[in-house]
C-alpha cells in the first residue's frame, strides 16, 4: 500500500557536496590569483630573458603573457565543465595549478588546469562530448592568439630592444639557443597570416612575443591531451569513438611512438646532433602515462554508437592532434 504520508526527505549526500564545493571557491580563486602571479613573473622572463634582473615596475611587460596563457588554459577547462554541466555530470570548477619560476630553469608559470569529474560519466555521447570539449575551446583560443601574434608583429626594433646585438654577426656564438619546434598548423598560419614585408621572428626567438608563445603553447598542450592514451582526452575521444578494445590498440601505438620519440631525444641530446626529431621530454610523459594515467580506458557500460555529427566531431579532432602535434618541441643547439 502506499504511504500517503511519506515525503521525500532531502538528499544529505548532495546537500553536503553542495556545502563542501561552496566552501572550497576559496581554493579555485587563491590558486588562480597565484597562477596570474606566476605566469606573469614567467611572461616577463620570456619577453626579456631569464638572465635579466627585474624590478617590479617590470611586471605588467608580463601581463599580456600571463592573460594569454589563462585565457587558453581557462578556455580549454571550461569547455570540459559545461559540457560535463548539459550532460549533468558532477564537476568542479578549474583549478590552476601555478609553477614558480626557478633559476635555470625554463618554465611556462603553470603546470596547467584541471577540473574534478565527481560523479559517473553516464554514456558514450557524454564521455564524448566532456572529452573533446575542453580540446576544441583550447584549439579555438590558441588559434585565436596566434592570428592575432601574426597579424600584429612588432617591427624589428622590438627584438633590438631584448637583443640589441642581434644583426650582429657574433649573435648566438658561444651560447645556446632555445628553439621551439614548429608544428604543420602553426607554419601554415604564418605563411597565411604574414607578408615578405614583415619581420618574422624565428623560432628561436618566438616566445620573446607573447602571443606567439602562448599560441604554440597552446597547440603544444593540446596535442599532449589529445594523444590516444587511458583518461587523457584523446582516450576518452578514442573510446568513444572505435571502442574499448580498438582504444586499447591505438593507445598501445602511440605509447610506442612516444617511446621512440622520447628515444630519439635522448640520443640526439647524448651525441649533441643537429636534429629535430625527438625530444626527451616525451619518455617522461610515456611514464606518467603509463603508471598514472594508464594505457587502457575504463569501460562505459554503454554499447550505444555515436551518431554522425559526434563521429565528424570526432575525426575532426584527430586531426587537431595531427596538426599540432610536435615531434621535438624543444630543442637546444
């Protein structure tokens, strides 16, 4: 018999979760003011050299570094949290994570932004759609900013003022020099969006414009996350898209590649050779992949495919990765 006198009582386990989100608004704003610092004390470093000293009048040389790099990171978290929101899936706001900067070493401010799934991703479609939305809205900003870098390119006096010694033919002896790999979109943008009557900063002087280096940057992150492996985007994408048991193959290849690449990084750095093919970096991420975020995507149990719009998402995606990817990211000659 039904009870007509029972009422629903209220769901504690949400109204606490609720509390504990509220409560924690205070972390996501203190790590973002911290983030803002750091990557403007970076944004400076990258203007005008790591060896220079700096006032703190100097800051807001950093600023349009430091706005750049949140908006793509802030652009590519939130479109994992409204996405993970219309499919009504539990998450938290970004968290940005900050990174000092340390003498001697490179750094970009930040160590990224993450938000926190807190609850099952119920279906294929939603694994989908939370998965290449942070990506797409990553890709969209950076694309946005390195347009923009092209499009406004200081004259050369600019670099005269950071290096005023570079047209002299001594420039770069003796010293080493930091070059940024150069991915298929990002040189194509640059013969699009540039003239022979413009100064086109090499790529080894490419992070000394803000724009630019947040740009690369941005292609740079995203094809980390978009590599097919266990929870990164790219294996949520994969798994969405082909399946539990095809995900785990492309994700066992590209384990393989960045192996190799990571190989080739290591060997062309020991024997100081004049190549561009590989990068160590990528042996230490195999490993972070490997132990932390493991090869194989957990299974949604949901046999439903993906309708035809997701899969033209989907291999539209792919492509992103393709293009932005960068075999040697970073190299020192």
């Amino acid at each position: 018999m039904k009870n007509i006198f029972a009422r629903k009582l209220p769901d504690q386990s949400d109204s606490f979760e609720k509390q504990n989100l509220k409560e924690k608004y205070w972390l996501h704003l203190l790590l973002f003011a911290a983030t803002f610092f750091t990557t403007t004390v970076a944004g400076h470093e990258w203007v005008k050299g790591f060896a220079n000293k700096m006032e703190f009048t100097e800051l807001t040389l950093g600023l349009p570094y430091s706005l750049s790099i949140l908006f793509v990171l802030g652009s590519h978290e939130f479109g994992h949290y409204f996405a993970a929101k219309i499919h009504k899936v539990k998450a938290t706001l970004p968290f940005f994570i900050p990174f000092p900067s340390i003498i001697g070493f490179l750094n970009f401010g930040t160590l990224g932004a993450v938000i926190k799934i807190k609850s099952p991703i119920p279906s294929k479609k939603a694994l989908f759609d939370i998965g290449v939305a942070g990506p797409i809205a990553g890709f969209v900003a950076s694309t946005a900013l390195i347009i923009y870098g092209f499009t406004h390119l200081p004259g050369k006096d600019y670099l005269l003022w950071i290096h005023p010694d570079y047209l002299l033919p001594t420039y770069g002896k003796n010293a080493l020099a930091l070059v940024f790999g150069d991915s298929l979109l990002f040189s194509f943008l640059r013969e699009v969006f540039t003239s022979s009557k413009d100064f086109v900063p090499p790529m080894s002087e490419i992070y000394h414009y803000p724009y630019l280096c947040v740009g690369w940057f941005g292609y740079f992150v995203t094809a980390m996350n978009l590599i097919p492996v266990g929870q990164l985007d790219g294996g949520h994408l994969v798994y969405a898209l082909f399946g539990e048991k095809k995900q785990y193959a492309i994700s066992s290849v590209a384990m393989i590649l960045l192996i190799v690449f990571g190989v080739a990084g290591v060997v062309i750095t020991y024997f100081e050779l004049p190549l561009t093919i590989g990068w160590s970096g990528w042996l230490f991420w195999a490993v972070i992949l490997f132990f932390v975020i493991k090869v194989k995507h957990p299974p949604i149990y949901d046999e439903s495919d993906l309708d035809t719009k997701r899969k033209i998402i989907g291999y539209f995606t792919l492509l992103i990765l393709a293009v932005c990817f960068i075999p040697a990211p970073f190299s020192i000659f």
